[in-house]
C-alpha cells in the first residue's frame, strides 16, 4: 500500500522520528491508526480520550497493541 502525504504530515511524521519514539515511518502511520481506530470506536468516553491524548504527547513511551484494551472494555 502505498500512500500520499501532504506536506504538514511529512512534517510532522519527521519530527515524531526525531523525537526519538519511532524507528520508521510506518511506526508512525501505524501508531496514528491504532490511536485513530481507538477514537472511532470510543468517542465518547472521557477516559479513554484522556489516554489518548497522553499517549500522543509522549512519543517515547512505546504502546504495545491492547495497551489500552482495558478502557475500550
């Protein structure tokens, strides 16, 4: 699969991997997925909103798959 990138998220997937948290650009796209897949399924739970946003404020914190499992149950 391949896939286009504007400008502002080139941008933005390079300063993740210069922040140290992310080894590839598909660690990237694939940690914004599994974010993106976890908001769509629980939009309205505050907690799991909170989670969230704390995990994408800190890049050097690795989040295995089913990190957040217990808030999506």
């Amino acid at each position: 699969m391949k896939v286009l990138l504007t400008p502002h998220q080139e941008k933005f997937v390079g300063r993740k991997m210069k922040g140290g948290g992310y080894l590839s650009r598909d660690e990237v796209i694939r940690e914004a997925l599994r974010v993106y897949e976890l908001v769509e399924q629980e939009d309205n739970d505050p907690q799991l909103a909170a989670a969230l946003r704390h995990a994408l404020s800190s890049p050097l914190k690795k989040y295995k798959p089913g990190h957040f499992a217990a808030l999506a149950a």
